[in-house]
C-alpha cells in the first residue's frame, strides 16, 4: 500500500499500459521542427532548406503498421524489453534536444495517480461512451469531442 519511487519503478506493466495510452492518444498530434542544414530527401528531388519549418505528424508515425503492427489496438506488452523500434517512433513528448523537460515527472505523475486509484477501485468505462472516441478536429490539442465517463467500484479492504 506504500508508494515510492522504487515501488511505481518497478510496476513495468503499468509503465506500459500508460506508454501504450500515450501512443494513441497523443496530447499533440504534431511537432514543429527548425531544419539546421539543408537536407535532400533521398529518392526524391527534394531539398529542405536550412531556416525552414518541418511539421511532423507524430499521430501518423504512432498509428504506422510499420512501426506499431495492428496500430489501432491497444496492446501494452508491445513496450516490452523484447519489443524494439526505430528511434523517434514514440513522440508524445516529443524527442531530442528540445524534448519536453518534464516527461519524467509526467510519467511519475500519471504512474502515482493510476497506482492510487487501481489499489482503491475497479475502474471500468461506462456505457454510454462511444468506441472509439472522436477526437475534435479543429483545436491545437488533442481531445474527444465527447466527454469520457467512467465507473468507479470501491474495492474490499
């Protein structure tokens, strides 16, 4: 019932089911990149110009059969030590020198918070929340249009 550092370490399958999570519900669903030198793209004719802006859509790369087989399910033992992939294919936070400073305390964060409520309650969606989401087209953030209930059922001491 304690919660520690160590304790939320070592709850892996948690850690994945919150990776997986972030996978496919990215807060942003894209990221913004300066190009530093200018960089021809091999196979084809063009060239991305040093001062330039590159938008990159994290959501597609996430939702990329390539990178994730069967993209649109949640499979949390796919962040397993025996699952590797390419660099720069997970992006909730973005990647690099200019990498969100707090993703560790973000994901210590959502680790206490679920931890605390699944060690109180059975969580279960309620019925009345439609599958998949739809997600709100037109903001910088991503979020469902609709609001996300759930259950709460206290669990025996």
């Amino acid at each position: 019932n304690r919660l520690d550092y160590d304790t939320v370490r070592e709850m892996k399958f948690l850690g994945y089911c919150l990776k997986e999570n972030s996978r496919l519900h990215s807060v942003l669903d894209t990221t913004v990149r300066m190009v530093t030198k200018s960089y021809k793209v091999p196979d084809t004719s063009a060239v991305l110009e040093r001062g330039i802006y590159v938008y990159i859509p994290t959501l597609d790369i996430h939702m990329d059969p390539k990178f994730y087989p069967e993209p649109e399910k949640f499979l949390p033992e796919r962040w397993g030590p025996e699952n590797d992939r390419p660099n720069c294919t997970y992006l909730p936070f973005g990647a690099g020198p200019r990498m969100c400073i707090a993703m560790r305390f973000a994901n210590m964060e959502m680790m206490c918070a679920m931890s605390k409520l699944l060690m109180k309650f059975e969580v279960s969606l309620h019925p009345s929340v439609r599958l998949p989401p739809r997600i709100e087209p037109f903001s910088f953030f991503t979020y469902p249009r609709e609001k996300i209930y759930f259950n709460l059922k206290k669990l025996r001491t």
